[in-house]
C-alpha cells in the first residue's frame, strides 16, 4: 500500500480520577491520507467542508488492540485503537500526553485536525488495513 503521510490519532479513554474522558495520542508513522472536498446547497447557501480518507497499513498494526479491549484496559498507553469519536492530526503530536478535546489540539496544533467519523478492519486479502473516514 502507498503511503504519504504520518499521523498521530487520539484515543477516547474515561480518566477515572477526573470522571471525565481524556483523548491518548498515538502516532503511527507511515499511512495513506487523502483529503477532498465536499460542498452542499442548504437554504442559507452552500457549505463546504474537509472530508478525510485515511489508510493504515497492517504493517503499521503491531499495537493496534481492538476497541472493546482498549475500553477494558488498564494502562491504554501500551496500544492504540480506532473508535467512532476518536480524533486524528496530520503529523505528529508534540504536546501533551492526553488532551481534553479538539479545542485543546487546535490551540497547540496548526495542521488538519479532525474527528472519526467511521471506520472498518479489513484484515482479509492482499492489501490488509485500516479504513479511517473522517472530518473537520
């Protein structure tokens, strides 16, 4: 599989101590991003907006866990997931080691930003990966 790009995907996970969710980055170095465009008429006008298509390759799956065991674990740092939800930055996240929400990696972070929106595991055929559809 082609790959253009690295990304680092924050990882929803209930920090028990504040009762609140924190979202975990981890980074995965070598995937396949494409960004497009898509625009709508509404009664207000068009809208436009990013939408996000992202591959991982499965060589880029070593520590890639599912999300029902993500949710059970006791030390998330260890492994990464994909979950509807989840947040995703082109590039490589150098602040925090758990952030509060997309608010808080727009402050520190000036790249494309966006939120998962679906996602599959196509762990079958000749070209294994992770499906990413996301957006702004």
């Amino acid at each position: 599989m082609l790959t253009n790009a690295e990304i680092t995907i924050f990882n929803r996970f209930p920090d028990k101590d504040s009762k609140k969710f924190v979202y975990l980055p981890h980074h995965i170095s070598a995937v396949w991003f494409h960004t497009d465009q898509k625009t709508s008429v509404t009664t207000g006008g068009m809208v436009s907006a990013d939408v996000y298509q992202i591959r991982i390759p499965y060589e880029e799956c070593s520590e890639w866990i599912p999300p029902e065991e993500f949710a059970k674990s006791v030390t998330p740092l260890s492994g990464w997931t994909v979950q509807n939800g989840d947040l995703f930055i082109a590039g490589r996240w150098s602040g925090s080691s758990a952030v509060t929400g997309i608010e808080e990696i727009k402050k520190e972070f000036s790249g494309v930003v966006g939120k998962v929106l679906s996602h599959s595991e196509n762990f079958f055929g000749s070209s294994k990966h992770i499906r990413i559809g996301g957006g702004a």
